[in-house]
C-alpha cells in the first residue's frame, strides 16, 4: 500500500515553475507582508482585542491561499483537490498517527525548553491575549483558528502542495528540509516560535510522505495546537 501511494504522486505533478514561484509570491507578498503587516494591526485597531484579530487574520490567510492555489494550481490544469492530498489514507496508520503526535510534542517540549534557557519564550500577541481574558468563548475562538482552520489550510498549502512539487524534483531528504523551511519562513515574524515550527515542519511533511494523504498530518497538527491553546489559558 505505502510504495502504491508513493508511486501515485511522488513521481511527478503537473505544476511548472510557474505556479510554484506564483504561489510563493502570493504568500510571501500577499500574506505575510500584506496580511500580517497591513490587514493584522488594522484588525487589532477595530477590534481592540489580539486574540480576535490573530482569528480573524488566521481566516484572511486561509482563503487567500486557498483561493490562490485553486486558482493558480488546480483549476487551470483540470486538477481536483485529490492532487494535493485531500484522500483516504490506510487505516492501519492510525498507530503511527500517534506516534508521530507523540514524537511532535517531545521534540517540541525539548525545543521550548532550549529555546527557554536563552531567554526567548514562543509567546506572541494571541497567547498573551488569551490568558488576560480566558472563558469558554476566547479558548473556543483559540481552539477554532489554530486547532481547525490553521491545520486545515498549511497542511493543504505547505504539505499537498509545496511539498509534493519539491518531492517529484528534489527527492525525499531534500524536500523535507526546504518545505520545512518554506514553512518556518512564512511565520515571520514569530521569530521566538521558528524552532517548534520547523521541527512540525517536518514532522507533518513525513507524515505526508508516508499516507500520501494530509489528513493525518492536519489530525496532528489540530491536536497538538489544540492541546498548546488548552495549556495557554490554564497557565
């Protein structure tokens, strides 16, 4: 089943340089100078409130970059989403799925720690604003934009996309490392968070390469910032 998986998309895709280098430009230029430099601070100026806004910026990105790649990538060519990993994945995966969960959070642990003892800390504006007003609406807020919707669309994005078009040209080794890095870029500025995000950068791109399908790295993914967001307003 892996190697019928593997040799279904791992091969080659359809994709040229130019929706590769088209797309990195809508996120690089679109999202993370135009969202997060222009459209967040207005968002926090409207709704007095970083929480809120970090949601609703969460949101903004989501349909951009979801929107760019149905725009640019799979309706031109004819493709459905099934080319960036929205499929069934093997049942018998659900162990690993743990695992590698298990994997994500002990290295991450092990990252903050690190990170911790040179005196940075992986909190942003949204965190501290979640524990200034913890109750059930801003912890399900929290839950909602970086448990559901933040996995959903970077798993689409970084994993179905930038990673398979890297893996049908670099092979696995190499692909792993510059789609983790993509990732660990776009989430400039939260310099503080870049080691977490590069180590779930691979971990959710291996994850990937194994099922062939995103959804067990966006269960992952949901899961553990879902757990991070829970330890956030009970700290």
């Amino acid at each position: 089943m892996e190697m019928h998986i593997a040799e279904k998309w791992t091969k080659e895709n359809k994709w040229s340089w130019r929706e590769f280098l088209a797309l990195m430009l809508l996120e690089f230029g679109g999202v993370v100078w135009f969202v997060k430099h222009g459209l967040q601070p207005l968002y926090e100026a409207r709704l007095d409130n970083s929480l809120y806004a970090g949601a609703l910026t969460g949101l903004t990105i989501a349909v951009i970059l979801l929107t760019g790649l149905y725009l640019i990538a799979l309706r031109p060519l004819g493709l459905s989403w099934n080319q960036v990993g929205i499929r069934c994945f093997p049942s018998s995966y659900w162990g690993k799925i743990i695992l590698w969960f298990l994997i994500l959070t002990i290295l991450s642990i092990t990252a903050v720690i690190i990170t911790g003892y040179m005196g940075n800390t992986v909190d942003n504006s949204k965190t501290e604003a979640l524990r200034e007003q913890v109750n059930g609406l801003t912890v399900c807020i929290g839950i909602l934009s970086a448990g559901v919707i933040s996995p959903v669309y970077e798993e689409i994005f970084y994993r179905g996309f930038i990673y398979r078009w890297l893996r049908t040209r670099t092979g696995k080794g190499l692909s792993l490392l510059i789609s983790s890095l993509i990732f660990t870029a776009a989430h400039y500025p939260t310099l503080n968070a870049m080691p977490v995000n590069f180590i779930s950068g691979i971990i959710f791109a291996w994850t990937y390469e194994r099922t062939g399908s995103v959804w067990p790295a966006i269960l992952i993914h949901g899961a553990f910032n879902s757990i991070a967001v829970i330890l956030t307003a009970l700290s």
